[in-house]
C-alpha cells in the first residue's frame, strides 16, 4: 500500500533537511506558536493578567542587562 501526498517528494524532502539543519529555529517557532495559540484560544482573564505580569517582568530583566 503506497501513501499518495499533495506534496512532491522533493519538496517533503527539502522540508525534512530543513527541520534537521535548523532545530533551534523550529524549536522557538513552536513555543511561540504555543504561546499564541494558548493566549488566543484558552487563556482566561486571569490567565491573562499573569501572563502580563511575567511580560512585564521580562521586559525589566531585558532593560536591565
């Protein structure tokens, strides 16, 4: 039983060099894709305010140094 994809074999494999060759890079763009996705659709009021609060202390860390 062979898979038929949308995608051309070439194209699945250029995808799969380029998840290898920049991990780092994929691993951020999933945390960030988490967090939106968290904020935008589940995330409550209070959920929210503490989200801002850790922003916020953040933001200090990041001026500061």
């Amino acid at each position: 039983m062979t898979e038929e994809f949308k995608t051309p074999a070439s194209q699945r494999e250029a995808n799969k060099r380029y998840r290898e060759k920049n991990k780092e890079a994929m691993k951020w763009q999933s945390y960030r894709r988490g967090a939106k996705n968290y904020i935008m659709n589940r995330a409550t009021q209070a959920d929210l305010d503490e989200i801002k609060t850790w922003i916020a202390e953040k933001e200090k860390e990041l001026n500061i140094n």
